[in-house]
C-alpha cells in the first residue's frame, strides 16, 4: 500500500467509528475512562519501559535537556495521566447541550444543539501524556481521533494509546476500537497525506514547536486550529510587590521552560529595574539561565555581584521574537506600562502576557489593550492549560480569533447543528 492508501484507511476507520461514539451514553463513555485511568496506574511499569526506549533514542539524537524533561513519564507523570482521565470523566458531557431554542411565527421550532466535530486529527512533539489527554477529551465529546506523535516519543505513544484501547474493549463490548489511532509511521509524508483526506477528516490541531505548526498549516487541506508559538511577556510595574514579581516572573521561566506558556521576556519598569534585576537574575542563575539583555538591564546585571558574566549577553532584535524552549530569557527595561504594551504588540505572540502591579487602573489598561488569547494580573503565564482552568486534561491552545481560542477542553471540541420540528409548514 502507498502512504496515502494507508491514511486513507486510517481516516476511513476513524469516520467509521466516530459515528458508533456518537451512539454512546454519558455513562458509556465515563465507565470507559475510569477504566483507562486504572489501566494506566496499573500498567506503569510497561509505560516506563517504552519511554526508557525513547528516552535513550533521544538522548542519543542529541536532544536538549528541556525537550528530555517533556518526554520523559516519570512517577508523577503516570500518575497525572490517571488523573487527568478521571477529570475528564467527572466532567459534563459538551454533547447534546440546548444552545439555543426558538419558536417561529409560523409554528416552526427550531434548536441549536451541540454535537461532535467528527474525525480530528492530533499531530504533536515529544510530550506522550498528550496521547491520553487528546484521546480522552476527543472520546468524552464524541470524537474519534488519529494520533501523530513525533518520532522522539512512538514507543510512549503506542504504549499509551494501547493500554486505553485495552480497558475500553473490556469496559463496553462493542466499542469501536479505532476511535482512538495512532498513525504507526513515522515517515513526514504522511501528515500532508492524511490532512489531504477531507471526506474524512475533520479538523486538525497541531501541538509543537512553530516549524510543525507552519508546516501542518501550509500543507493542510482541512481546517487547523493552532498557535504558532508562545513569547510570553511578563511585565513588572514600578507598582509591583517587587516579591510577588520575582516568585511569579521564576516560576513563569524556570518551573518548565519548555512549554508554550513559559515566558521567554521579562519587561521590568524603570524605576524599580535597578533594584529588581539583580534579584531575579540571582534566583534564575541558580537554575542555569541566560539572560538576553536591552543596554540598560546589560549595565545593571554587571554591576550585580556574584552573577556569571558569560551568562550575560546583549539581545539582539530577533531575540525577542523568538520562542526559546529552554534556560534563556530576554530582558528588557521599558518606561511605564504604555512602553511595556507597545513592545508585546510588536514582538509577542498573542499567546500569553502577565502584568505584576498594585495598580489597578495600571492594571486594567493592561488587561484591555493587550490583544494576547490570556492576559493575566499577577499571576504566571503558567497557569494557561486546559488542566488549570478546570478544562480536565488539555487539548491544545488557540491563539486564533475565529472559533476556539485559549485553552481548549471539551467544549470546544463540539460543533453544532440546528434542528427544525414542524407540522408540515412549507414555505411561502
């Protein structure tokens, strides 16, 4: 069979079995989670396996310390796979909601009712727990899903993937087993192929670095819903609990640099930047950051005793573009809070943006003109995920302005249709 022969029958499957999900009950479909999350606490040790596998591939292909922290399942891990499912199952279920209802003139009711979207398909990098949680999310709002891990993480993803197709067979006899595919090659080529298959495929949305997500967009023939990337803007106002601001703008940085709503720029305003930057370098450097500086916080930061002088470098313009991934952080002095909101409108990604203040009316300019998917009032960009907002387990994030945009969680994986009940009206 050629690749697009194979896809096709990927998304034949999958249109196939995302019409027996839509016959399934609420109860159906969290009996079959629960038993997915047991399934995975109890088969840990098989998971570990497959991803010690990927692990040392990875090790050996040479990747960064920040993208073997993403693929790696530890304890912790395992567990939060578990948890996410049964968040997922504790969940209402998006399908079937009333979302709107009106009676015409003529006798003609008519209801806006929500429904699956159908076949999505989910292409993402190095983290597996994503396997779970799209698959989770895309089955408790009825939709059938096709998996396409990156080649860093195939044995964690078929490992995962497996052990829920497993439970559910057992929970709910009958269940239609390709509800849930992972796309078995590794090959590129099939991406284009299977997001070519329009009979069949839905929507997709691609998780990762801005080079797939360009890539999975320009060659797409179905509808993508995605962000590029994720330059995230923390802002320190001269009205700041200067505290609050360093444990915020550390834990926006180093909790887990690799992430898309990590920060990858601090802006710091003038008047407390000289007391401010010194701090927070010291407690970044601990973790092995680099700072990418503008003149001013360059000239601060060597002044600073004790901090490592080769970890201090100017930013060039395109530093602040630019999306790290890892132990870097751009720096930059503005003036006020007007400075600190032109620079995100011209270098971020309208991702995610924090403003750390005391200042209410400071803060509130902030909130209303930075045009970012999540804006945030002392608090860390971090908390921009699907699991935080009490989504259950995360789809994806959108920074698109049609459709979903944010976070997204069952909800947004739901389309809808009108429904029209007459007495036999015909129209004049």
């Amino acid at each position: 069979m050629t690749l697009l022969e194979q896809m096709t029958v990927l998304g034949q499957k999958a249109k196939a079995a995302s019409r027996a999900l839509a016959q399934l009950t609420a109860s159906d479909k969290n009996r079959v989670l629960l038993a997915m999350a047991e399934a995975i606490e109890a088969s840990r040790p098989a998971i570990q396996g497959a991803n010690a596998i990927d692990m040392e591939n990875g090790a050996k292909a040479g990747l960064s310390a920040a993208m073997l922290d993403r693929l790696n399942l530890n304890d912790k891990r395992v567990a939060a796979i578990a948890t996410g499912l049964r968040e997922v199952a504790a969940l209402p279920d998006p399908t079937g909601k009333l979302l709107d209802e009106r009676l015409r003139p003529n006798g003609l009711k008519l209801r806006k009712v929500s429904v699956p979207i159908g076949v999505i398909v989910i292409i993402y990098e190095s983290r597996p727990n994503v396997t779970a949680d799209a698959a989770s999310l895309c089955f408790k709002s009825g939709n059938a899903t096709i998996l396409r891990g990156g080649k860093e993480a195939i044995y964690s993803n078929q490992a995962i993937a497996r052990i829920m197709l497993d439970a559910a067979v057992k929970t709910l006899p009958g269940f239609p087993v390709d509800a849930i595919q992972v796309v078995p090659t590794t090959d590129r080529e099939a991406i284009p192929a299977l997001l070519s298959l329009t009979q069949y495929v839905d929507l997709c949305m691609p998780r990762g670095g801005e080079s797939l997500i360009r890539a999975v967009t320009e060659c797409s023939k179905v509808p993508v819903i995605k962000h590029y990337k994720g330059v995230c803007h923390t802002y320190v106002d001269r009205e700041a609990d200067l505290k609050m601001a360093e444990e915020i703008a550390f834990n926006a940085k180093c909790q887990r640099p690799a992430v898309c709503n990590a920060m990858e720029t601090l802006l710091i305003d003038s008047p407390v930047a000289a007391k401010f930057l010194p701090a927070i370098a010291a407690a970044m450097a601990k973790h092995g950051v680099e700072f990418r500086c503008d003149e001013i916080s360059e000239s601060i930061l060597a002044a600073a005793p004790g901090l490592d002088r080769s970890m201090i470098k100017r930013a060039r313009d395109t530093d602040f573009f630019t999306e790290y991934n890892d132990y870097i952080l751009n720096l930059r002095v503005v003036d006020g809070v007007g400075q600190a909101i032109d620079h995100i409108a011209t270098y971020g990604s309208a991702h995610s943006d924090a403003i750390v203040t005391g200042n209410e009316t400071t803060a509130q300019r902030f909130l209303a003109e930075i045009d970012s998917a999540t804006v945030y009032w002392n608090a860390s960009t971090r908390f921009t995920d699907g699991g935080e907002f009490g989504m259950g387990a995360e789809i994806g994030i959108s920074t698109d302005k049609i459709g979903a945009r944010g976070p997204m969680g069952l909800d947004e994986l739901t389309s809808y249709k009108w429904i029209g009940i007459g007495t036999g009206q015909v129209r004049a």
